[in-house]
C-alpha cells in the first residue's frame, strides 16, 4: 500500500511540473515577451517604459534564470504579479476563486448523483419504454454545449417567466440552476459509461447466484452491482474535471456569477501572460489532486488493484 | 458414491413437481423451444442428474425452476410445484422469500460467481441478512454461524477466510463457499448447473463429495446438470436424459446403465465410457520412431515466477521428448506447470534454465525472427475458443489471418488454402463469412485448428483444447484430429485434466505434480499400472467409477493392452 502511495503521489508532482514547464515554454514561443505584448495591445508606448517594467518582472534575465526564478517563486508559493493590475496572482485568484470552486465542487457532486439515479432507474425499472427513455438520455446531454442549456433557461425562466433574476442575488434558484446546468452536462458522459460497466456486471454469473440467495433487484443493485460497475465511472469523474472547469467558466459568463470565469475572461482578453499562467497552473493542479484521490479510492473500490500490481496476473493463492 | 442406498424413495412425498413445461426463447418466427413438454417429480432428498449435450435445454430445465431465466426465455405452458407453492403463479417478492431458504443453487462457475469486491465472509453471512426470519441473531452469532458452515464444506482456516476476497482462493474453495452459501438455510432443493465442470478431478471429486454428504445430512433434494455421465452415473440415484429440449429417459442409474432405451442415452454412454484405447500406433511409425529426430525434445527446463518478493517455481526439472507423428500428454491438476511448460516450448515465456528443440532445431534463445520461424510449425490451439477467436471476424479471415501475418501468397491462392483448410476440419464452406457467435462451441475449435494449419504446422499444442466442450462434441473433435494426424502426419502436445480424454488420444502421457514431472511412459502403461502414488490419486479422482463397474470386458482389455 505504501509503494502504491509513494508511485501515485510522485507521478502526481510530476505531471504538474511537467505542465507548468510547457506553459513556460509555450509562453517562449510567443512574438515577444509578456510585457511588449501587454503594454502594446491597446496604444503606443515608449520604448523606457516597456524596459522598466521587463525589468520589474523580471522579463529581461536569460531563459533558464526566468525558469529557475519563477519555479523557485512557484514553490514558495510566489506565483506572480499581474501585469494589468499589479496584484500578486495567488490574490487575484484566491479572492474569486470560492465561487467558482462552490459552483464546480455542487456540480460536481450533483452530476455523480444524477448519474447513478438515471443508471439505478434505467437498470430497475420494469417498463420497457421508460428503460429505452432514461438509457438514450445521457447521449443527449452529452450532445448539449453548456451555454446553449444555461441560456435557454436564462431566457425561460428569467426573461419569460420572470420567476428568476437575469443577476445573481443570492436565491435559491440563482444558485440552483446554474449547478443543475453545468452538472447535467458533466454526468452525461459519467452516466453512459456507468451504464455500460453496469451492463457487463449484470451479465456476470454472481448476479445470479445473489437472486438465487433471495436478494431483490435494488439490494441487488446498490450492494453489489454499483461498486462492481463504479470503477470505470470513478475514472472518467476524474476526467471531467476539466470539462468542468471549463464549463464553470461558460456557466459563469452565461449566469453572469463572479468568479474564476471572469478572471479567466479578462487575463485572456488582456494578454495578461503571468495570470494565464497562475490560472493554468491552478487548473492542473486540481486535476492532477482530483486524478489522485481517485487512484487512491480505487483499492477500496476493488481489492484486486493492488495485487496486480506485482507481476504477473492475480491468481489463486491456495488450493 | 456408494450404491448401497436404494435407487428410489417411493415411500417420500414429491417436492417438486413440473408437469408439461415449455419455454421458449425470443419471439416470432426466430422463436425455439428449449424446454418441450417437460415432466419430472423429485421426491424429498432425491439427487437426481440431468444429463445431455450442451443445446438440450437442461440448464434452462432447471434454470426455470428457480426463476432465473435469462430475459430473452419465457414459460409458455406448464406448471413447477414446489411443495404446495406454484412457482409458476408466484410474485417476484415471494420467489425472493423462497430462493435461499428452500431453493438454493450451486453455479457452473465458481471464478465468477462471487462478488468480486466482497468479502468471503460478508457473502455468506448476507444469506442470514437477507432472510432474517427467527431468532435475531448478533454478529457474533452470525459470525459464529459463518465459520460453522465453511468448516462444513471443508474450508481450512476459516476464521482467516472470512476477511478475504474471491481472487484470494483457488476455484475449489471458491466452489466450497459457493456450497456453503447453498446449505446455509438448509433448503428442501438445491440446484447444481454443472457445478465442477471448471474444477480439477481431484478437486471434483472432493466437491462432489461433500455435496452428497451436505444433502443426505440435511436431506436435501438435489438436481445436478452435467454433460458427464461418468460423474452423473458416480453421484445420482436418478438420471434424466435431455435431448433436444425433450427429456428422452428418466430412471435410475441402475437401470440405465444396465439397458438403456434410447439411442441417445447409448451414445451418451459410450463416449463416457472408458473403453476406447488410444489410437494405436500406425504401421511403419514404429521404425520412424528411433531413426527420427523427435517433434519436441525438453532437457531440464525449469523456470521460476516471483510472486511478492516469493520466488515460485512453476516449471521444475521437466524433460521429455514426443516422436513424431504421435501424441503425448501432459496430466495433472492446475497450477501443474502443464500450460507453464507449453508456454515455454512455444517460447512465448524465457526458460529459466534447459534446452529445447523442435524437429531437432535448438529453439531455447531463439530470436525474435527465428520464433517467427518457430511459429509456422509449431502451433497452440487454447482452451476457450470463445475468447481465442475475435469476435468481429469473419471465420474467413480467421483462419487466413496467419498467412496474411507471413505475407503468403496472394489474394487468391490464400482464399484457395482457407477453402482446403475448410475442408481439413470438416467446416462447411457456408460458415465462411459468419462470426465467431454464430457457431457452436465444437465448430469454434475447429475454426481455431484451422487457423492453427493455416501455416502447415507440423505439431499443435492443445492446451485444454476439449474441456470447453460436452462428451458428444469432444468425441468428435477427437476423431478429427485423429484424422489430421494419420493425413497430415501431425505430433500433438496435449494438455488436459481430463482422463478420459487424454487416454483415448494419446501414444504417451506424462504426470505433472508441483512443477515437476513425475513419471512418463506408454498411455496404456501409466494408466494400467501406475508407478507413483500420485498418479493413483488422479486415477482414483476420475469420475466413471461405476461405469467401469459396469464393463469390466473394456477394463480388461486395458489392462491387457498395458502388457
């Protein structure tokens, strides 16, 4: 268990230093340096000016000096300043960030709800039709862009029947719908592939067996078949995260919430090279924990994981 | 076992009776009838056997019985009674009450038959939980009550099992569990769809007698499917003979054995009985033998697998050498080394130490391009042929497939060499361009042969190439690769767990134990008067006991063949 833990964790820290490296690439491979880029965006700006600020941030040290520099910052939790307002990046994203990480964190969990609530009725209903209805919804979700849900039913529920703000004002609804949007989205492709591991449990003998010791369809379903079948959902929730992320942001704009969305919006828009990459940095940071926590969880899920982690298949150990 | 105990129990009530049973899988004109017109009464601690082909309908009989059809079946005519309980009439909530308490059921597959991410324990112990009838009972009187019926199936260290999971236990025990959770309500019936088809002889053996000892203590009825009627005739009072949905004959084993009334039943009888001798060697083989190189010739291999820092020898010490144009054997339990042994000589696995030739070629530190070479004649057909064949593959291109891997020959000359090959296993040309699912288990095997010629291989290794399939098909199966060695000149390598088998196909057997090879010799010689106490054990676990009983002229002349 402890070597699982220590090969999980490391990869972990690797992957996130393997992204921000080739963000600081990336950012090499723009025409100029950050800050040309930014101060010459909307107007003409003399050439002492440019200088100053390269220097401020540090822009005007050789490539490997820049890298050393802002890894070492990165690591004692230095991420920056922003160069349209000045504000350390780690508080430009911090102050906004509890938003955004409410609305994911509900989504999140709302979609992993719907998911099995849409499996757990296709899988125990008795008619036909209804199994056929619930069993081709998620595929239709999945084929619905976030923004296209969020403002159809900005325009119902707030434009024509007025039973919710176009802003957010704190009701339950303004939080509700924007959760229940984004989270639909997320567990379309949760609920397809839930459904199909759950497909192949049914077809395992054991399912018999435990009709055959009296068990019901629904003790059947969430005592057995659902942490069988869970596995392959687990891994694609883990996935999601940046579907979700990016759906946060759209939601937001759509909903007109504060929070990273804007942030994201603006450090874009504005060319705002440092924020981008504090921004990147954050996002694959949750995705490397959230990919982590899900590895960790997967033992407990099937015991199997950890013997095949040896060589050789799990097999038989006693006759 | 024994025979003393009286064939029937007139005197006993009936426990359950079905009377003109019909169901029915799909609907429309693709509709068949799987069970037709089915009658059958078992009296209360009956054992009885249903026997017959796979196809016959006798898991769907007994599948019917307690209510676990597959959703494509449907009952449409008939009654089961279970006592004075309709099990025809009855809700789904009042079958649930029923199933486990007085219906319960042994499965075919013990590997799979457990939840995978349970605990033994929990497994067992959710029999209790689901029918909470009587007595609340703590958890230490559950606790207590699960040891109890593990020590009853004789599980060791039962106290330690309760906290491990199915991975963790062998299929033997895995089925021990199985019956335990059968027992534990101590039900009037108990039903066995093939219940030690995937086990080992020796292991079958020990299963089936702790069946029959559960069932007599509790006096439990039991219907057993099998497709062996060499463990049917060793273990049921009754037998109930399937064919094509139709149950043909229903009488007890005495009476069956001593005149059987249909055809069927004969040949039924016949393939399971150990009369037939090992093909004997053709004429002028005899001078080939010596002045031949041998087909396989192994010196000491030997190979270890380390298993969580455990060093594990799987292969120990093992040397034989298979004339040309013969056939020989590797017997023993799993875990043997058997598939260890024909893995290494097809040089998919690195021996740990020895040598290996093949028609006399030093193959041991073949290279990559030399087992390519290897490979055109030296072939494996596996053991599944469920899941050795792409299922999205035209049998056509299955077969083919090898000679398009070696770059042989063109379009046309390669259909032509698919069409021979066809005709090699007795394939009709009309399964060309169907799937995998579409064919029976025994055409599946002999697209997968086929597939193993398609380069002209000179010898196959078998590795459990029968155990898949029932007595019938096996027997077929058998004459054709009877039939490809005398045409072809083929040398076998024939792994199996099955006796019977392996002593109607082979020239030469040899008997693993642990890795190691514990004696060789003429099939006949081994099996007649065998040298290690081993190998008695393996002999005395085959299953036949009293169909050998019963034609003593055919063990005769295996004994005198052994001289």
């Amino acid at each position: 268990m402890a070597r699982y833990l220590a090969h999980r964790v490391g990869q972990a820290i690797l992957v996130v230093w393997l992204a921000y490296t080739l963000v600081f690439l990336a950012v090499q491979l723009l025409p100029s340096d950050p800050v040309t880029i930014f101060l010459t965006a909307d107007s003409a700006v003399d050439q002492a000016a440019i200088d100053t600020m390269k220097s401020q941030y540090g822009y005007d040290q050789p490539l490997l000096v820049q890298y050393l520099n802002q890894l070492v910052g990165v690591l004692s939790g230095n991420f920056g300043y922003s160069l349209a307002s000045g504000q350390s990046v780690l508080d430009r994203i911090s102050g906004v960030a509890g938003s955004t990480v409410a609305l994911a964190g509900s989504a999140f969990i709302v979609a992993g709800l719907m998911a099995v609530i849409v499996v757990a009725a296709a899988t125990l209903t008795r008619s036909a039709i209804l199994r056929r209805v619930l069993v081709n919804l998620p595929p239709l979700l999945a084929a619905v862009p976030v923004f296209w849900l969020g403002l159809v039913l900005l325009d119902l529920l707030s434009i024509r029947w007025g039973v919710m703000s176009l802003f957010p004002d704190g009701s339950v609804l303004s939080l509700a719908i924007p959760v229940l949007v984004l989270a639909a989205v997320v567990s379309a492709p949760l609920a397809q592939v839930l459904l199909k591991s759950m497909n192949q449990v049914y077809d395992q003998p054991f399912i018999d067996v435990l009709r055959a010791k009296g068990a019901s369809r629904s003790w059947i379903f969430f005592r057995h078949a659902l942490k069988n079948a869970a596995g392959p959902a687990l891994t694609v929730m883990g996935i999601t995260v940046g579907t979700l992320f990016a759906g946060s942001v759209i939601t937001e704009t759509v909903f007109a919430r504060s929070g990273l969305g804007s942030v994201v919006l603006t450090a874009v828009t504005t060319q705002d090279v440092p924020l981008v990459q504090g921004l990147v940095l954050l996002t694959a940071s949750v995705f490397v924990v959230v990919n982590l926590v899900v590895d960790l969880l997967y033992p407990l899920l099937d015991p199997r994981i950890l013997k095949s982690n040896g060589q050789g298949a799990p097999r038989a150990l006693t006759a | 076992m024994n025979t003393s105990e009286p064939a029937t129990h007139p005197e006993r009530d009936p426990l359950l009776v079905i009377e003109g049973l019909e169901i029915v899988y799909g609907h429309g004109p693709t509709a068949t009838t799987a069970v037709n017109d089915a009658d059958l009464t078992i009296r209360r601690g009956e054992i009885v056997a249903v026997v017959g082909e796979s196809g016959s309908g006798k898991s769907t009989l007994v599948k019917s019985i307690i209510g676990l059809l597959p959703a494509a079946a449907r009952r449409t005519a008939g009654s089961v009674m279970l006592g004075d309980t309709n099990l025809t009439d009855a809700s789904e909530r009042d079958l649930e009450r029923l199933r486990g308490v007085r219906i319960s059921l042994v499965p075919q597959d013990p590997g799979a038959s457990l939840d995978p991410v349970k605990t033994i324990g929990s497994q067992v112990a959710e029999v209790f939980r689901l029918h909470p009838d009587g007595p609340r009972r703590s958890r230490a009187e559950v606790r207590a009550d699960v040891v109890r019926l593990l020590t009853l199936v004789g599980i060791d260290r039962p106290e330690e099992r309760l906290k491990q999971y199915p991975h963790e236990l062998s299929g033997g025990l895995k089925q021990r569990v199985l019956i335990a959770i059968a027992f534990s309500l101590q039900p009037d019936l108990l039903i066995a769809d093939e219940p030690t088809s995937a086990l080992d002889v020796t292991v079958q053996a020990r299963i089936l007698d702790i069946f029959e000892r559960l069932a007599r203590e509790f006096g439990t009825a039991v219907i057993f499917v099998t497709h062996d009627l060499a463990v049917a005739t060793d273990h049921a009072v009754r037998i109930v003979v399937m064919h094509r949905g139709r149950i043909v004959e229903d009488r007890p084993v005495g009476d069956i054995l001593a005149a059987p009334e249909q055809d069927y039943t004969v040949r039924l009888l016949r393939e399971a009985s150990p009369h037939r001798l090992p093909a004997e060697p053709r004429p002028g083989l005899e001078l080939d033998r010596t002045s031949a190189t041998p087909a396989i010739e192994v010196t000491g291999l030997t190979r270890d697998f380390s298993r969580a820092g455990e060093v594990h020898r799987a292969v120990d010490d093992v040397s034989f050498s298979i004339a040309a144009g013969t056939t020989f054997a590797l017997v023993g339990e799993s875990g043997s080394g058997k598939s260890t042994t024909a893995r290494l000589i097809l040089r998919l696995l690195d021996p740990g130490a020895g040598q290996i030739r093949v028609h006399g070629d030093d193959v041991t530190t073949a290279t990559r391009r030399q087992k390519r070479e290897l490979w055109r004649n030296l072939q494996l057909v596996y053991q599944n042929p469920d899941s050795a064949l792409d299922p999205r593959l035209p049998i056509r291109d299955i077969v083919g497939e090898p000679l398009l891997n070696y770059r042989i020959g063109s379009r046309a000359e390669r259909a032509r060499r698919v069409g021979e090959l066809f005709e090699q296993v007795d394939l009709a040309p009309g399964f060309a361009s169907k799937r995998p699912h579409e064919l029976s288990g025994g055409q599946r095997q002999r697209v997968a042969i086929a597939r193993a010629l398609a380069l002209g291989a000179r010898t196959l290794v078998l590795d459990e190439a029968l155990s898949a399939l029932d007595v019938l098909t096996q027997a077929q199966i058998l004459d054709l690769l009877r039939s490809l060695q005398d045409s072809l000149g083929l040398t076998y390598l024939f792994i199996s767990h099955d006796l019977h088998v392996v002593e109607r196909i082979s020239t030469t057997v040899g008997v693993m134990r642990q890795g190691k090879l514990l004696e060789t010799g003429a099939t006949a010689q081994v099996f007649g008067s065998p040298a290690t106490e081993y190998t008695q054990l393996l002999l005395a676990a085959n299953p036949g006991h009293r169909l050998r009983q019963q034609t003593p002229l055919s063990s005769r002349l295996h004994a005198l063949s052994a001289t």
